[in-house]
C-alpha cells in the first residue's frame, strides 16, 4: 500500500491494524471493600516507539511485565512490606516514648491488687446475704411458731377466764352465806 504524502512534504505510515488486548474478566463483587494495588499504565518496549521516518516498528510489543500480569512484583511487594514495618517500628517507638512501662506496672498492679479486693468483698457480700436469707427464713418460720403460741395462750387464758366465772357462780349459789363472809373479809383486807 503506498504511503500518502501532505502538502509540506512529510509522509505518514497508514494505520496499522493493531490487536485487541484481553482484558480479564470481572469478578463478582465481594460484600466487604478489598485493597487495591495502583498500577502504572502498560509499558511499551523500546522498539514499538515511532522511528525518525514515522512509522512504528513493532506495534504488538508489550513489556512483560504489563502483559503477564496485574499485580506488583516483587520488588514493589517489599518496598510495601519495608514500609509497613518501618510505620510499625515508628508507632512502637512513640508508643514506647509516650509511657512509662514502670509507671504502668505499677497501675497494671494497683489495679490487679483492687480488682482481687473487689472480688474478696462480693464474695464476702453474697455470703453475708445468703446467711441473712437464712436468717430471715428462720425468723419467719419463729414468727409464725410464736403467733400460734400466744394463740394457744389466748385459748387458754379465755377458758380459764370462763372456768373461773363458772366455779364463782356455783359457789354464790349454792353456798351463798359462805360466800358473802368470805367477799366482806376479802374486802376488809383490801382495804
């Protein structure tokens, strides 16, 4: 095919049919954000650049490592890896600087001794509540044992109380002359 010439005497090559680039395909979307890696555009070779005349010498030359594959090499892997480190190193520093590991013993200690008082102290409290429990378990049972009793008692009392009046009646009735002698030296020692 001849090569088309302009007006100011400089040739152009024709467009040259280039070959489509496989592009990978998408994966499905994960449910949590992944990290990604910036990458630099493909590279092309050194012989796919244009010459003084014009034309391109190798249009399809890639670099290997634009071609083969999308992730980092390894080099770039340990520049990210040294630089990880390196902020770890940075963060344990200042972190290191910032306290005091004595001082902080000494709290981590204080702390241990007071959490082991404040569990000596709960376990000191429910033993007490139980044994109040028990306590007022048996006050309870003794409560209502004595409110029967001085039930029973008042029982008693009131039968006695009518027994008494009884007898008194009895006496008055059938041994009144008796009686009245016996009411007026009662009174005569009353008084």
């Amino acid at each position: 095919m001849a090569a088309s010439y302009s007006r100011h005497g400089v040739h152009y090559a024709p467009p040259s049919k280039t070959l489509p680039i496989t592009m990978p395909s998408k994966a499905p979307a994960l449910p949590y954000p992944t990290s990604r890696v910036a990458m630099s555009p493909p590279e092309y070779s050194d012989s796919s650049v244009y010459s003084s005349q014009g034309s391109r010498h190798s249009p399809r030359s890639y670099s290997a490592r634009s071609s083969t594959s999308h992730a980092p090499s390894h080099s770039d892997y340990d520049v990210y890896r040294e630089s990880d480190r390196d902020v770890s190193e940075m963060l344990s520093k200042r972190m290191h600087n910032a306290f005091d590991p004595i001082t902080m013993d000494r709290s981590l200690a204080k702390q241990a001794q007071d959490s082991g008082k404040l569990n000596s102290k709960e376990r000191e409290l429910r033993e007490l509540q139980e044994r109040a429990r028990a306590r007022l378990k048996t006050a309870r049972v003794n409560f209502a044992q004595g409110v029967e009793d001085a039930r029973e008692v008042r029982r008693d009392l009131d039968y006695c109380k009518e027994t008494t009046q009884s007898v008194k009646s009895k006496a008055e009735r059938h041994h009144s002359d008796a009686y009245a002698k016996a009411s007026k030296s009662r009174s005569r020692h009353a008084s």
